[in-house]
C-alpha cells in the first residue's frame, strides 16, 4: 500500500507490503543502508531511528505506520563529509569496534542528549541499556556520549545546515 | 524473522474497528504501539489475517486524573507516564513501576492497553493494575464492558478479552496522601523483563499499623496475582523488621514460580520474597 511519511527531511512515497517494516523500508526501498539490523525483534538496538524527534527501534514499527511522521536516521543527522559533535566523540573516544552498532548508539544518543542534555553517566548507561555492543565496548561510548553533552547544551549537537 | 504477510487497517472510529475486529472471527489483531506484538509476527508467534491499527482512533491517549482516581487511555505509552508531572503525587506506585518498563525506545512506542491485552505475566503494568484493583474497561461488537483486574488475566499471554474487543481504558483508583509503597524489581537488565518483581502499599490506621496492605508479584506465575496471606500478615501490624520478615517469609510460601532459562523455580522463590522485603523496607521507611 502507498505510504507517504518524511525521511532526512525529505518527503518519501512508498509502495510496500503491509508486514514491512520501518527498518526493511529504509534499507531495501529508500537504499538507506545506515540503519543497521541485528536482531529484528526489538532487542538489539541496532535500527534505532529518530521519529518525530524520538528514538524508536525501526523494526518494531511498520512502514505503513510511519504515515505522516518524520523520520531521521543515521544519515540524517550529518552531512557527507562533516560528523556531528556526537559522531566527533565517538571517535575520540574510539567508542566503536566493528561499527555494528554504531548507528543505534548514535542515533539512540543523539535522542537523549537533545532532551537531556545534562544527564549523568548513570542515565546514558540506562537508556543505552537497550542497545546491544557485541563488540563490549561499552565503556568508550558512554564516555563519548558524556563527552558529547557539552554540544548539545550550545545547540542541538547537528551539524550545520542539515535538516534532520 | 520478516514478519508473516497480512491485511491492515486503520480506522478512523472505536466501531469501525470494531466491526474489522468482529468480521474476522479471531483472525485479527489489534495493534496499538505494536512493541509486543511485532516481536511475535516476527518469531511467527502470532500471524494474524488482519491487523487493526488503533492509531488514528480518537481520545484513547488522554491521561486523566480526578477524584476517582487515574485514568489512563489505553494508547497512553510509557513515555506519557514518565512525562506527565501529575503522577507522582496521583499515582507514585505507577510510576515507580513504568521507570522499570522496558528500554528507552520501546518507552516511546508501547502502550499501557497493549501491555495488558498482551498479558506477559512478568511485565509490570499487569501486575500494577492486578495489585491496585484496577478495572480495564472495554468496547466490543455486544457494547461496552468494565472488567475487573483480578478477572482480566487467565494465564500467560491470555485475558478475557474477546476476539472483537479493545481495550479503552485503565481504571486506578484513586490513591490518598500518605500511603506507603515500594515497587522493586530484579532484572538481568534494566528494561529487561522481571525475574521477580513486588509491588506493594498500605494505608495506615489509627493505631499506626497497615490498613488495606496490597501485595502484588509480578513473574512467579502465569499471571500476577495479589497474595492475600501476605496481606494477613501486614494488616492490623505495625510494619517493622519482624513483620517485614514474616511478611517475605509468607511470601515464599504463597507462590507457584515458574522455571525457566534465567532462574529456577527456587531462586524465584526465594527472590520474590526479598522484593517483597525491600518494597516493604522502602514502604515504611
């Protein structure tokens, strides 16, 4: 069924199957292979999506859901050739090992930093309690996230110029 | 998994949906923030002809709160719960336990009617509405129905609720100043689902002991349940460390836990009574 919603800022028709879901519309209809998916039953974390400014797992949501919601993945948040503040600290921080989960630490991150700015590491542990790291780094990325809140009390830790 | 192929709607009225629900004959499914529901198309679990999206049906997302008490819509996600400053003093026994609902990105998508119509019996909201009376009130293709908290849950992942009936609301009676609680839990992880978890509270009689004690637990069994022997014990008494220690003793004694990958039916045992012990520590601290 035809399903028109905002992805990155853009406004997106699509023509996809009932059981589709938000994470295997993005990747395999709109090509936009950042969201990652790893368990595809709500566990993992990987495919986190922003919608409507709020992190939700693009796998436990039906395309056909996101009728009239706006949509902000991984790609939305930097420009090509500019990492946001968050991504900056994650590199800094080497907050990642094989990258797998990266866009949903990222775009998990990037939620709650914009609402919560000046949360503690008990509170970054917390919410990132719902995204796996197979890699078990997990001590770099909340370090990085920490790291990252001072962007976000400045402004809204995007880079410039791109919506999202 | 990809999830099963099946037919979707989403109606713009309670009837309608109803009526899609009603035509089915048990074929389909109503999906509200589908948190529960799309991990079991996933697994194949479930595999609905039809499911009804409750999305677009009006005024199921209000929080209300008046005298009788805290109605929650049955759209209310976790999320509006934490939000919604009102409720720490309407209903602390709530919130405590939604802050133990799930993780960050499911708080923002899963509803209280979906928790209840799915019925795990280790989630907390079934257990909050089984430990405060609740009444979970209903719309179907014969008319509108309020069923009480205790009737509601049969045994795991099943309720009373028929085939063509959705859930509209959640009644929690109203909660007086002063009335003492504690929610604990144990879980492998925060937002994991409970191992064990205890809700609990008491009003206070003249004499300072507890009055109307409510002692709920949440994953030893097929369903949450109220344990009448534990109230016994705290009723008339004054909750101190003796009290407190029979009351988790008598707690042990009461339930049936299940066994299961995460802990055997002695360690549930045993661990339903210290969160029995600890909320009733918090309770009357």
């Amino acid at each position: 069924m035809a399903t028109t919603f905002e992805v990155n800022g853009r406004t997106v028709e699509v023509e996809v199957e009932p059981r589709m879901t938000l994470a295997d519309c993005l990747r395999e209809v709109l090509r936009l292979t950042g969201t990652h998916l790893g368990c595809e039953h709500g566990v993992c974390g990987a495919c986190t999506v922003l919608v409507d400014g709020e992190a939700v797992r693009s796998c436990l949501i039906l395309a056909v859901q996101a009728e009239g919601r706006s949509v902000t993945t991984i790609e939305g948040l930097s420009s090509d050739d500019e990492l946001t503040p968050l991504q900056q600290s994650f590199r800094k921080h080497h907050a990642l090992q094989c990258g797998f989960c990266t866009p949903g630490m990222i775009t998990t991150a990037h939620a709650l930093l914009s609402e919560e700015p000046d949360c503690d590491a008990d509170r970054v542990r917390e919410v990132l309690s719902g995204n796996i790291c197979r890699c078990t780094g997990y001590i770099s990325i909340v370090e990085a996230v920490l790291d990252a809140r001072s962007a976000y009390r400045k402004g809204d830790g995007k880079t410039e110029g791109k919506p999202g | 998994m990809k999830l099963p192929a099946f037919e979707y709607a989403c109606p713009t009225t309670l009837a309608e949906a109803v009526t899609l629900l009603a035509a089915h004959d048990g074929e389909a499914k109503a999906i509200a923030g589908g948190q529960s529901l799309v991990p079991m198309l996933a697994f194949r679990i479930a595999s609905p002809s039809l499911l009804v999206d409750l999305r677009k049906l009006p005024g199921l997302d209000a929080i209300r709160i008046d005298d009788s008490g805290v109605r929650l819509g049955a759209m209310v996600r976790w999320r509006d719960i934490l939000d919604d400053a009102r409720l720490v003093r309407a209903h602390p026994l709530l919130v405590a336990a939604v802050r133990h609902v799930a993780h960050y990105q499911i708080r923002n998508r899963g509803t209280v009617g979906g928790s209840i119509a799915h019925a795990d019996p280790a989630a907390e909201m079934p257990g909050i509405v089984v430990a405060c009376d609740a009444e979970i009130a209903v719309t179907g293709k014969a008319g509108a129905r309020v069923i009480p908290a205790n009737e509601f849950f049969v045994g795991a992942l099943t309720t009373t609720l028929a085939p063509d009936e959705i859930i509209t609301e959640i009644r929690l009676p109203a909660w007086p100043a002063g009335r003492r609680f504690g929610f604990e839990e144990f879980a492998l992880r925060r937002g994991d689902f409970a191992i064990a978890a205890a809700a609990v509270f008491y009003d206070q009689d003249s004499a300072g002991g507890a009055a109307n004690a409510h002692v709920g637990v949440i994953g030893v069994g097929d369903r949450p349940a109220r344990l009448a022997p534990v109230e016994a014990v705290l009723n008339g008494a004054r909750v101190d460390a003796d009290v407190i220690a029979r009351a988790a003793a008598a707690t042990s004694a009461a339930v049936e836990p299940p066994e299961d990958i995460h802990a055997s039916a002695a360690y549930r045992r045993s661990l339903v009574g210290t969160m029995v012990e600890r909320a009733l520590l918090a309770a009357a601290a």
